[in-house]
C-alpha cells in the first residue's frame, strides 16, 4: 500500500530512475560506434557541456587507440583525464576568461584537420557559456553583461541563444565550419525545450538560419538596448551574419540526438508504475513564467482524476482516463523562466515550486517536486524543491510570508529554512526539468 508519509522516498525513486535514462556514458554507448570511425584517418574529440566529461570517456573508449586528440569546456574538472584528452573548466551560468580560452584552443586545434579527419562534437546543456569565441571588437565584459541581462529578463532560451549566436565565431555551426573540411558528427543531449539542434547550446554544429536582426529584436523585445555595452548593440547593427561566412557541404555535418527530457520522464513514468502507482507522462513543453508554471502544475496534479482537469492534453482527455481513484503520479517536462524583480537567491525550479505550495495549501495527501536534471537550479546547491499541502502552514508557523519570499525571488532562503531543498549535487547529465506530482 502506498503511503503519503512515504512521499520522499519515492520523489527520489523517480530522479533517480529519470537520471539513469540520460547518463551521458550510455547514451554515447547506445549511439556512437566503430563503424562511425571506420574511414577515417584520424579522430578528434571536441565539445562543452555539463555532460562533456562522461560524454568524452565514452568516446575515448569506444575510440581506444583511433583517438588522436581532444578538447572538452565542462563546469568541473574531472580527478582523471582520458588519454589525449583536455579538459578546460569554463564558465557557467556566466562565461569565463577560461571559457573563451577553450574556444580559442578549440579553434587552433581544428586547424590541423583535413579531410580525411572525422571530429566528434560532444554537446549538452551549459554548452553556451562553456565555450565561445567572440568575434573583433567584443570583449569577456561585453558577454557578461550580456548575458547577466538575458538571464535576468526572463527571456526563453531560443531567445537568449539566438542573441548569442551572434556575438560568437564558434556557435551557430561555427564549430563545425573550423572543423572543415573534416567531417563531424555531434552527439547531443539536449536540455531544451522540443530539441532544436539549432538552440541547444547555441548550436555548435549546426549552420545558424536566425540573422543579427533576429537578435536585435529580441533586445528590443526586453527593453534591452541602453542596458547592453554599447559595442554589443554596434556589432548587431554593422556585422555580418553570424552564418553568412564559410558554407559547409550538408553531408559533411550530422547531427545526433542521443538524450532527451522526454526519455528521462518516460523513464520516472515507469518506475512510478512499478511503484503501484497510476503514472503518465502529460508532456515535455511546457514554458513561461516560472511562478505560472508552478500554479498550472499544482491545479492539475490537485484536479480529480486525469480527465477532469482542462489542463490536460486533449489526447489525455479520452486514453488518460483514470479507472479508479488509486494514487496517481503526474510528471511534466521542460524549462520555464524567471523575470527577477527581487534581490533573493533561488533558482525557476525553487520558484515553481514555491508557487506550487502557494496554490495546493492545505491539501491533503498530495506533494509536488521540481528537479533540475543537472542537479544544480540557478546559482544555487539545489536541484529544486519539494511541497505538499502543509508547506505554506509549516512556514508560516515559522513566521515565514511565502508571497512576501516569492516577490522577492528567495525561494531557496525559504526551503532552506524549511529544510525541502532537493539537493543531488551535479548530476553530470543535463536534459531539462522535470515537476512530479504525487497524489496518495
């Protein structure tokens, strides 16, 4: 029998079953092979990402002596490197002088590269800030700031990438074009929203279609203009397109998609099933405004059984139904995001979930968890946060103001005080979030 006071334990049955379906070294195992390197000459390992250091020792073993060298930007150094394999911490969430030392790098390295060469790009989430290469006249200040406003403005992450794509040599398939005339296969686990090759970490090996006005747009779109250095604004305005430059033979690139945040929910949807309960997978897209988001989800999960609610998909309205009222489990995927106002700590995961308690208070037998699949949400240790429908009483028997902690953007201050923080540590994956409902 399932159990209410059960709840964490089987939250964490859920992640942990999520994180296994996305481990990076896996996932190459499952996509890369000998017969991808059988004609070529030599092979060189290149990428960024939070998933680049599994992702590399994947390869290197697939590779064993066919690898000739590589170059990695990950956010953590590992304790032991892979023979012929570099790595460079970068920097994230904001860039780093090392971060555009690995595209430097990176870039002298493909320099040696013909066309008898294979390169593997290895690509995940964090990729942008990772690793770039700025073109003349923008300087690491230019990006940070940059960056530091796109992040703060609430803008989606097709928006911010397309910004950024055209401030580098090395994103939108500018990888690639150094790696001609070898050719290249990427392998990527994406940590967006519907897997755009072209977004996900500002598309490394994929020929950019978006265009310096594109990026203005988007700048003009969140009031942007007198905030970002003036040089910024100056090179969208005088330079060429970002893609415009060398072309790139269509059978020279391919492209690989090798995890996702639909896998990684499929996967948690079966072990809540092997846990007893009811489970589905409602979809992996949902976006906007973090705090909306939270209300959206906690109004579904609350709702009776499946079809009752018109949040549901139409699909679900029908084949959802639920053919009894046993506990059910709910899990929903993607990325919303957060417009700061406040001067708090937390992360969009922390502020789902927060507005989450705020709309199910005093609910019984129901609890919600926000994951970040990286383990790590904003600039904070926490993956995310867990509640139930006594969250908001337990605060405020506290003398904590749950509206008073949102407003300010604090959510993290305030389920470190309740002590609900979800803290994993990083992961070394990176497919998205994932929110999970359970109702006993």
């Amino acid at each position: 029998m399932l159990r209410f006071a059960d709840h964490p334990t089987h939250l964490a049955v859920l992640r942990e079953a999520a994180l296994r379906a996305v481990d990076p070294e896996a996932a190459v195992r499952r996509s890369f092979s000998a017969a991808d390197f059988a004609d070529a000459e030599r092979v060189f390992i290149v990428g960024a990402g939070k998933a680049g250091v599994a992702m590399a020792k994947a390869v290197a073993e697939v590779l064993g002596e066919h690898l000739t060298a590589g170059l990695v930007s990950v956010p953590n150094l590992p304790p032991h490197s892979p023979k012929h394999i570099t790595f460079i911490q970068g920097g994230h969430p904001l860039p780093t002088k090392d971060s555009l030392a690995a595209g430097r790098t990176m870039a002298e390295l493909l320099s040696q590269t013909t066309e008898r060469d294979l390169v593997v790009a290895l690509i995940s989430g964090g990729g942008s800030a990772l690793l770039d290469l700025l073109h003349p006249g923008l300087t690491l200040q230019d990006l940070q700031c940059t960056n530091a406003h796109l992040l703060q403005c609430g803008a989606a992450i097709h928006e911010f990438n397309t910004v950024r794509i055209q401030l580098s040599q090395i994103k939108g398939g500018g990888l690639a074009r150094f790696a001609y005339p070898a050719c290249v296969l990427g392998l990527i686990l994406s940590d967006v929203v519907g897997n755009p090759l072209d977004i996900i970490a500002s598309g490394l090996t994929v020929p950019t279609t978006a265009t310096r006005q594109d990026a203005l747009n988007i700048i003009e779109k969140y009031h942007l203009s007198s905030a970002l250095p003036p040089s910024v604004i100056q090179h969208l305005r005088s330079a060429p397109d970002s893609h415009s430059t060398i072309r790139i033979p269509q059978p020279a690139i391919e492209n690989r998609l090798i995890g996702s945040n639909r896998l990684a929910g499929e996967a948690a949807v079966a072990a809540a099933r092997e846990l007893g309960f009811e489970a589905i997978f409602v979809a992996d897209d949902w976006q906007g405004e973090a705090r909306e988001v939270g209300r959206r989800f906690a109004e579904l999960v609350a709702s009776p059984p499946f079809p009752a609610s018109p949040l549901l998909p139409p699909f679900l309205q029908n084949g959802g139904r639920s053919r009894g009222r046993g506990a059910r489990c709910l899990i929903v995927g993607g990325e919303s995001t957060v417009t700061v106002h406040g001067t708090g700590s937390g992360g969009r995961n922390q502020e789902v979930a927060l507005a989450a308690a705020l709309t199910m208070a005093g609910l019984k037998n129901i609890a919600i968890a926000t994951f970040a699949t990286d383990g790590v949400d904003g600039p904070t240790d926490a993956a995310g946060a867990m509640v139930t429908g006594d969250t908001i009483s337990r605060a405020r028997a506290l003398g904590l103001d749950p509206h008073q902690y949102l407003e300010n953007n604090d959510a993290y201050s305030f389920f470190a005080a309740l002590g609900d923080l979800v803290l994993t540590g990083p992961t070394g994956t990176n497919v998205n979030d994932l929110f999970f409902g359970l109702v006993y």
